[in-house]
C-alpha cells in the first residue's frame, strides 16, 4: 500500500478543475468534498488557488478560518497550497504565512515581520535533522548533548517570540534521520552519529512538550512509515532545499491538517462497523454460524481477527463503537453470542443498527442515539456500493476506501488518521463505556412519563471545583476542542490555564457529572473576571451530551452564589458567534439575562437572581476571587 498516495481517500472527479474553477466563497462543503479525494501536487495546488480566491471575498460557509506561521531551515513555497488544500479536508480555512527561506529565527523575533504582524494562531516549527550540528568527535557525548542541546534552545528561542508577539500554539516536529549510515550498525553506539543524535532529540523534545500546551507531529515515524529512502531526496535538496521528497508532500500536509484539526476538536468519535465480509468472511444470514471466515489457523480469519482486535484497541482508548448491518437483528447478533473466535462481544458495541435501512440512515440513527454529530463518525465497509451511498448522502462521515484483502482494512483505517489526538485524559479513556451509559439515558428517557420524572430517575450529582493541576489537561483540551455549546470560543493553551489557577483575579469552575449510569466526567468549564461591580463570564463552554438536563442552570447557580459572595451586583455575559455555535445563541435570554448593549453583551442582576430548584445533588470547593 503506497500512502503517498492516499488510498485510503477515493480518486478524484473527472471534472475535477472544472469544479474548482466554479468554487466561490458560498461552496465550503464543496470545497470539503473535493478536498476529501485523494489529490496529487496538481490538484491540491488548484483547489487552494480556488479557495484562496474565494477567501478573497469573504468568509467561507462550513470551514473555520486558522492562521498558520510556517517556519523552517528548508524551502517551504512547495508545502503552503497542500496545507491550504489538505486543511478544506478537515473543515478548515487555513491561511498560511510562511517565514523567507534560512530566515526563521529572524522572522520570529522581529515584532515587525510578516508572521508576527499576521498574529498567527499555530507555528508550524518543520525543521528537519540539519537542525542539529554535526559534532566534530561522534563519539564524543558531551559535544553530542551539547549539539542538542542547542538545537531545542533554538527552537525556544523561535517559539518564544512568536509566543510573546502573538501568543500562538507551537507544534514541533520530530527529526527524521538520514537513510544512510557511516558505519553500518555499529553507528547508533555513537552519541555523535546523524542517527543518535536524532533519537536523543526527539526524546528530549517529547519530554519538553509534555504539559505545555504545545502540539507535536511525528515526522521521524511518518518517515519511517514511507520508509526513509523514500522520504529524503539528496537531489531535491541540492537543487532546491527541501526537506524531504515532493512525493511526499500531500501525505505530509495531510498530517499537518489531522494534527490542526484535532487541535479544534474535530477529531472522530465513533467507528462504526459493518458486519459481514468486514468483522468477518461471509454472509451470516447465508452461511451460518459455522460457515463465516473467522479465527486462528486460516489467513482470511485471522486477518478479520485483526480487524476485530483493532475495533476493541480503538474501544480502550475511548473510541465508541458501533455496528450499521444490513441484516436481520437477531441474526446479526449471532456471532456475538456463538460463534467461539469472536473477539467482539455485543457490550463492547453502544448501538447496534441491524435492519433492512439503507445505511446513511443507520448512521443517522447513530449519531442521534449517542447525542453526537455526524460529523463524528467513521464507517468502515467492505462494500463501494454502500461507501458510495453513504458518502453522497452523508459528505461529513468519514468513509475510508478499503482495498479487496481484508489483510489491509486495519492500514486502511489507521492511515486516515481519523482519531488523531493531542491528549489522553482519563475521560478519553473512559468515553466508550460513557456513551455506552448515554444511548440507556436514552432509552430511559424514551420509558419516562416526562421530563420531570426522568431527570429524576438518573439521580445526578454535580461536582464544582476551582481549577487545579490534576484537571489541567482535560481543562485545556475542552476550551481548545469544545465549538457548539461555547458562547466565545476563546482558546487557551495549558500554561494559560495553569496561570488562571494561580491568579486571584480569576474565577474558574471546572464541573463534573455523575449519574446512575455512570460518570460523564468533566462536562463544563466556566472562567469569570472581575470588571468593576460585575464578574465577566470570559468562557462558558459544555458538553453538549448534557442537554436537557438543567446543568446549565445549576453552573449559573454556583457562579452567582461565588460572585455575591465577591460582593459583585452583576454578571455579565457575551455570545460571539463563531459559526458552529448557533446552539448557544439565546443561552443568556433564556437564563434570565437582560440584552444589554448590541454587541452581544447580556446582563444579570444578582439582587433579582433566584437559584432554582434543581433535580440533583451539589458538592463544591472553594475559591476566592478579588476584585
């Protein structure tokens, strides 16, 4: 499977130019679908030359705008229209402004350049293994540590003022070493070798970024992946200075984009699977329990092993699970229940679709029971048929090509990259089994004699506390990823969250939510200033899986009674509109705030403020904030 070529994204339309050609700042979901073939150097350069002109005149519907700084010690001219053109791809407007070639230091720490006058919102630092000097001794590891330890210092230097400029995220890359080595095997013994000091690199920049709030791409293992004969070009970098192989490049940018994507939560969810000829080999419904393809001893039923044991490693690390099967239910279920090498049981699956319905239907159903958007799903089948009719009906699930060997659906899958994350919380971990607990909520409510009653059927408790280091993480990766149900949208990086800990001036709520089905985990996250006689509410956000359960109105309660505490007479609150967060407009109006200005400003009178009767339980810390 050659992944330069992104086989896992369908060839593109006949008309594919054309298309581009007709783009305008109406068509992001156009853009989107075109973005989402598998596009070479050509192609993408068209689609970002369209996307480009039609910024020109405006915002573009259904992708949200990114400013990119793009530094390095290589050409980067060839990269900027495939990042623009991979970014459509995950729903992204990119705008990238490069730094001029071997000028990176230069362009960092002028307050004046282009990068620092375009206030970027991520750094790209693509750097590659020239970045570390060569020690003139290899088997000297002084001069070696020395060499690397210069080389991450000059990453600091350039990640910080562009972060003093304009405070943007840095993502950091990992060094790919050379194919060649001088020595054969015995030259990763020396600490000074290409390939030694590579590796110590990428350690001590793993170590660095842990807890920052900066991202990282993994160069050196998608180098690896291709295979590093592949990824460097000696010709191409004599002539021209790039860094690795034009070949290369619109996997590379698709990495990029993934990373950016995941950065504003636009990471998938959910796998869903089809059943048969994709959990296993056969028809059920035909072949019956001992006719499918499936277990040890014969390479066709170990490959759908693998399929399988890929589904539950995806499951344990807080990927739900589903099933979308054209077939009987109870025939379905069979091989869940009977068949002895089934690695998947029906618990591991949180809806299980299995009817005669087309599948966009299916997944629609899906989504609708897990309370996620479509957006968040990934479909895997074996049939191009059933692709084909999920893709035109449903542009925004993910739907990889997969090849005729079962052996290369797990490939497939994995190189598309759908579940890129910057994080792993203990929330993450434990998301399956709570969507799991989700789709019975829905089944419960579905029972109850109304709204009343169900909410309090589930016995919640709701848990307020400050921010602290141990929930710093999540915290961070809420603000960074949460867009529906976020009156602002404001982002901040892990260390500014940290400094909001330790400043009195700032109040903070990080909130949680148990119920009789299980713990939802960290569902809200509030951040108050004080201005004057009023509490600013800088940053409200909430998982949108509690809808419909007044937690809300119980965040608003425990900010209120906080802010009179303060002395405060007022809470102030603004909705920025951000274009995929219409869920939240009327939020403050129907909480009781009054309109106060035309800017999206909503005011609250403390004095007339009367906290509600709330159907759960409240356990709270306690801060202080100063006026």
């Amino acid at each position: 499977m050659d992944l330069t070529r992104l086989p896992w994204l369908p060839r593109p339309p006949e008309d594919f130019r054309a298309r581009c050609r007709a783009l305008t700042a109406e068509d992001g979901e156009a853009m989107r679908f075109l973005a989402g073939h598998a596009l070479d150097l050509n192609q993408l350069n068209s689609l970002a030359k369209a996307i480009r002109r039609a910024a020109a005149d405006g915002p573009i519907a259904g992708l949200a705008p990114l400013r990119l700084a793009l530094l390095s010690n290589g050409t980067t001219s060839l990269l900027v229209p495939a990042l623009v053109a991979s970014a459509a791809r995950h729903g992204l407007l990119l705008d990238v402004i490069e730094a001029p070639y071997d000028q990176a230091m230069q362009a960092a720490l002028d307050s004046g350049s282009d990068i620092n006058r375009a206030a970027p919102d991520v750094a790209l630092l693509a750097f590659d293994q020239r970045l570390v000097r060569a020690p003139s001794d290899m088997a000297d590891r002084q001069e070696a540590d020395a060499a690397v330890t210069d080389a991450i210092g000059q990453l600091e230097t350039i990640r910080n003022g562009i972060a003093s400029a304009c405070g943007a995220t840095a993502v950091y890359q990992t060094l790919p070493p050379p194919p060649a080595r001088l020595l054969g095997s015995y030259e990763i013994r020396l600490p000074g070798s290409r390939h030694a000091l590579a590796a110590e690199f990428n350690r001590r920049l793993v170590e660095r970024i842990d807890g920052s709030g900066d991202l990282l791409l993994d160069a050196s293992g998608l180098a690896e992946t291709v295979g590093l004969d592949s990824w460097h070009d000696a010709t191409q970098w004599h002539i021209a200075k790039l860094a690795f192989s034009q070949a290369i490049v619109p996997l590379y940018a698709d990495h990029v984009a993934r990373l950016l994507a995941a950065m504003r939560g636009r990471s998938r969810k959910c796998l869903v699977l089809d059943l048969d000829n994709t959990l296993w080999g056969g028809v059920i419904g035909d072949d019956g329990i001992g006719g499918i393809v499936l277990g040890q001893g014969d390479p066709v039923g170990e490959a759908y092993l693998d399929i399988q044991q890929t589904a539950l490693q995806l499951r344990s690390l807080g990927i739900v699970l589903a099933v979308s099967s054209k077939n009987d239910d109870a025939t379905a279920r069979l091989p869940f229940r009977d068949h002895p090498d089934m690695l998947l049981g029906e618990s591991d699956i949180a809806v299980f679709q299995a009817n005669w319905s087309d599948k966009a239907t299916n997944l629609e159903a899906i989504a609708k029971a897990l309370d996620i958007g479509i957006d968040s799903l990934v479909f895997l089948d074996d049939n191009p048929a059933e692709r084909a009719q999920v893709r035109q009906a449903l542009p925004s699930v993910a739907v990889p090509e997969l090849p005729d060997d079962p052996a290369q659906f797990v490939r497939a899958l994995l190189a598309a990259g759908y579940f890129e994350t910057l994080n792993l919380s203990q929330e993450d971990l434990l998301r399956a089994d709570d969507y799991a607990a989700r789709a019975k909520r829905v089944e419960l409510q579905s029972q109850a004699r109304d709204l009343v009653s169900y909410l309090e059927s589930l016995d919640m408790e709701i848990v307020f506390a400050p921010f602290d280091e141990t929930g710093r993480s999540r915290i961070a990766q809420l603000i960074n990823k949460s867009n529906q149900f976020n009156l602002t949208t404001r982002r901040y990086t892990e260390s500014e969250v940290a400094a909001m800990e330790a400043d009195p001036t700032v109040f903070t709520l990080q909130v949680r939510l148990r119920d009789r089905f299980g713990d939802n985990g960290m569902i809200s996250v509030i951040v108050c200033r004080a201005d004057g006689e009023a509490w600013d509410i800088d940053t409200w956000l909430m998982s949108c899986r509690v809808l419909g359960r007044r937690v809300e109105e119980a965040v608003l309660a425990e900010i209120a009674s906080c802010a009179r505490v303060a002395g405060a007479a007022a809470l102030v609150g603004q909705f920025i509109p951000s274009g995929r967060n219409e869920l939240v407009r009327n939020h403050f109006a129907k909480l009781g705030f009054s309109a106060a200005d035309e800017d999206g400003l909503w005011r609250l009178d403390l004095g007339a403020y009367r906290a509600p009767e709330l159907p759960m339980r409240v356990i709270r810390g306690s801060q202080k904030i100063e006026a």
